[in-house]
C-alpha cells in the first residue's frame, strides 16, 4: 500500500480540513496510470480494496474551487503569492518526503507536487537516503512523506494509528474503538457493520 503520510504534528497541517484540501489535489488514478503503469487500485483509506469488507466508497471532488473553498474555511487566504493564514502569518509551502533510492516514489512525489503547484500552493520534493528518510519520518521531522506498508493477511490498518507505528499523529477515538471492536470478531456481518 503505497501512501502520502500527512504531519498532523505540523502546525499548518494540524487543520482536518487543510489535510483534506490537500488529499483532493492528489490525483490517484493519474499516479497509477503513469507513475506505475496502472498496476494499482486507488483507495482513500488504508484497506486493501479486495478485502471482502472494504467500503464502496466514491471518488471526492477534487475541482479548483471546492478545495479552495475547504482551505478558505480553515483559515488560509489565497494571495498572489500562494496561501497564508492570516491568524498567525503561516504560509502554505510543502515539502514531500521521498526515499531518493526509489525512483518509483520520487516519481509519485514529483507528481503531488505538480498537482499542488499548479493549484497555487508550492510544493517540492525533499530526497532523503533510505536511512535519512527514515530518520526525518522516526523525528516527525516531515510535512509530507511517500510511504509504503505491507498489510498482512489479517489485513488489519491498526498498525498505522498504534503509538509505535503512528509517524502521522492521527488520533480519532471512534477508529480505535472501531478497530478494537473488530479484533474482537469474526463475525463477517458484524465487521461489516462496524
């Protein structure tokens, strides 16, 4: 499952909405068919879509001026010059993380990039050694990073939100009583439910 990790320690990006803004500039299905030859499935959450309980889920809209809209009610102001917040003079600018060992990856960030520049908010790619990489990721050191997991068989995304795995600073007590609920099942129509 490769994945843009987001920094909600980082004081720009600790807006839900601001997180999402961005995730709607993210083309998935432009990265897929170019970037990996279209051997991939675009997913908004971190389920694999073959898994017998992921959720239909539509793609967002991502036009211009929703995502504006969405920034505008988190406090950013868009200027001739990119985004501000005007609360405390924040200026939108992005670095994506990347490990400079995988070309795949970079060309991954080099695309999210693209597609927030021409949006208005700059944005580049930072390459790092796989270990630097890991470090500025370990530090939360980041604001964007390219990221890949392997989801076991159980195909349960809890090692993304548990304190040892959780780089992004995700916290929602509803997805951990969720997924607490459904380690406790087997029962396919309850997890469905859940």
């Amino acid at each position: 499952l490769t994945f843009l990790g987001i920094n909600n320690y980082n004081k720009k990006l600790s807006g839900k909405l601001t997180r999402q803004a961005i995730e709607l500039l993210c083309d998935r299905k432009k990265i897929i068919d170019v970037e990996v030859y279209s051997k991939g499935v675009p997913v908004r959450i971190p389920i694999n879509p073959s898994a017998w309980f992921f959720p239909e889920m539509s793609e967002k809209s991502s036009d211009y001026e929703t995502v504006a809209s969405i920034l505008a009610t988190d406090g950013w102001t868009k200027t001739e010059n990119g985004y501000f917040r005007s609360s405390d003079s924040e200026e939108l600018t992005l670095k994506i993380l990347v490990n400079a060992d995988n070309p795949e990856k970079i060309r991954i960030a080099q695309n999210i990039a693209e597609s927030l520049n021409n949006f208005g908010i700059p944005a580049s790619v930072l390459q790092k050694s796989f270990d630097e990489y890991k470090s500025y990721i370990s530090s939360k050191d980041y604001e964007l990073f390219v990221g890949e997991v392997n989801i076991d068989s159980s195909l349960d995304p809890s090692f993304l939100t548990a304190s040892s795995g959780n780089y992004f600073g995700y916290q929602s007590d509803d997805m951990e009583n969720t997924l607490k609920e459904m380690a406790k099942t087997s029962d396919s129509t309850k997890m469905m439910d859940l």
